[in-house]
C-alpha cells in the first residue's frame, strides 16, 4: 500500500470522532506549514480563534512564536511545521485529558514521520512530556537536546509562559531556540 501524504491524513483527521472533543469542535485544527520542515514545534491544542479559524497558532502565542522562529531561527514561520497535542479545542480551553492526548498521539506521529524533520520543539508541558515519556517539568527539561525516534528534540516553554510574564521564559526560549538552529545548520550533529 502507498504511504498516505500529510493531505491524505488531514482530510482523514478533520472527521475524526475518536474522542469527546469532536462534540465541541468547530473544526479539526490538523497543523500547518512547511510539509518538508526542518524544524517541528508542537503546542497544546487549539484556542478559541485557531478552533474558529481552522490553524494553530494564530492568536496572541502565535504572534510571539513567529516572533521568535524570525528573530532566532532567521526564516518565516510557514517554513516552519507546526502541530497541537491535541488537534480539536478544549471546552474553556481547559488542559487536554490522558484519552484525549494519547488517542490523538498516532496523528501526530504521523505527521512528524511525514514531515520527517530535523529537529521537534515541543512548547511547554504537555508537548514535552508526551513525547519524552515523562512526569518532569519544562523548567527541568529544557535546555538541553534529546531525540525522539531518528529527530533531535529540544523542549522549551510554551509562549504562553512568557506572554504570562514569566521573566526567563523568553530568555530561555531564546537559547533554546539557538540550540535547534545550531542543530539544524549543522553545528551541533
Ligand atoms: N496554544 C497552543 O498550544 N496551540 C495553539 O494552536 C494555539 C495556542
């Protein structure tokens, strides 16, 4: 059998009803960007505008992450691929559960084995710790560079963190965001 490409798996995933948040969705935000990425950030889940407008990362955290991938990563962010945790909204954007993460988990690995990118940045918690199978924390996990199946990995905080004015959330997003463009222009391999 061919391999679906990532067009194939988005039509498939906007009809999912795998889980309860299909009830409450406007619509499946599947991801967006760049299909041969270099780099692959994963957030959370989509907020009230990306649920509404159908892409992640539109709204006040979107602005900042765009910021940062010009500012460290010296490219446009639609070279960038950019994914959720869990592609459908959270009601009240609460915080995604255990079932709704791990059976939205096989979409996003096939999106990065379809993407197949250098390096994963995951942003903040959630993202963190499912793909490093951990409890730990972000404060605790990033700054340094893991793997995950054949990509380089490397955690940072969620925009949110900095936009909630924790002071060395930007600091850090920053140097972690140096740490993937040294990986990726071939520095550090
Ligand atoms: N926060 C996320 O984690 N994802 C989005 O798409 C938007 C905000």
């Amino acid at each position: 059998m061919t391999k679906r490409t990532l067009k194939d798996l988005s039509h498939h995933v906007s009809q999912c009803v795998e889980c309860g948040l299909a009830e409450s969705r406007t619509q499946v935000v599947f991801g967006s960007g760049n299909p041969n990425a270099d780099y692959f950030f994963i957030g959370e889940g989509p907020g009230a505008k990306e649920d509404l407008e159908g892409e992640p990362f539109i709204g006040r955290s979107g602005k900042l992450l765009s910021r940062l991938i010009g500012e460290e990563l010296k490219i446009d962010r639609s070279q960038c691929y950019i994914a959720n945790v869990v592609k459908c909204r959270p009601p009240n954007n609460r915080n995604p559960k255990s079932i709704e993460i791990s059976t939205c988990k096989p979409y996003l690995d096939e999106q990065i084995q379809l993407v197949n990118p250098v390096v994963i940045i995951p942003l903040g918690n959630f993202a963190s710790r499912l793909l490093l199978n951990t409890k730990e924390g972000i404060t605790n996990l990033r700054g340094e560079r893991y793997s995950y199946k054949q990509h380089y990995l490397v955690p940072t905080f969620h925009p949110a963190a900095a936009l909630r004015g924790n002071p060395d959330a930007l600091k850090n997003m920053r140097l972690d965001f140096q740490l993937a463009y040294s990986i990726v222009s071939g520095n550090l391999k």
